[in-house]
C-alpha cells in the first residue's frame, strides 16, 4: 500500500526513458531562469520608482545621492 501511494512504478517508468527527463528539466530550467528575469525586472523598476519619489520629494541626506543614481540609470537606458 506504501509503495502505490509513493508512485514508485510512475518514478521507475520516468527514469527509464532519458529523453522525458531531458525535456522535462529543460522545461523546468527555462520557466525558472524566465520567472527569475521578470521578477529581477519588476523588482528592479519599483525600487528605481522609489527612489526617483524620493528625489523629487527633495529629501536632506539622500537626495542628492539618489538623484545621482537616478541619472546614471537614465543615461544607461537612454544609450541602450
């Protein structure tokens, strides 16, 4: 009874053919380096979003450093 709920036989009969492996982890790597390149992009886009409100809102310590960064982000995208 175990071993029918563990699959044992559905695990066995996957190892056994090679090329469903293959296809199966090449799938699985593409969604997860795809999912990891929207979600560093979406990341990426709300803190450069925070940080230009922060600019603009003027603030004493960090302003000016921010707004450094916001300006070397701006020239990186606007010379791509």
């Amino acid at each position: 009874m175990n071993l029918e709920r563990s699959h044992l036989g559905e695990y066995i009969r996957y190892l056994q053919h090679p090329w469903r492996m293959i296809r199966v982890n090449l799938v699985a790597g593409l969604m997860r380096g795809f999912g990891t390149a929207i979600g560093f992009t979406i990341l990426g886009a709300a803190v450069i979003y925070f940080l230009q409100q922060l600019a603009y809102r003027n603030l004493p310590l960090i302003g000016g450093f921010i707004a450094e960064i916001i300006r070397i982000v701006d020239l990186q995208r606007v010379g791509s």
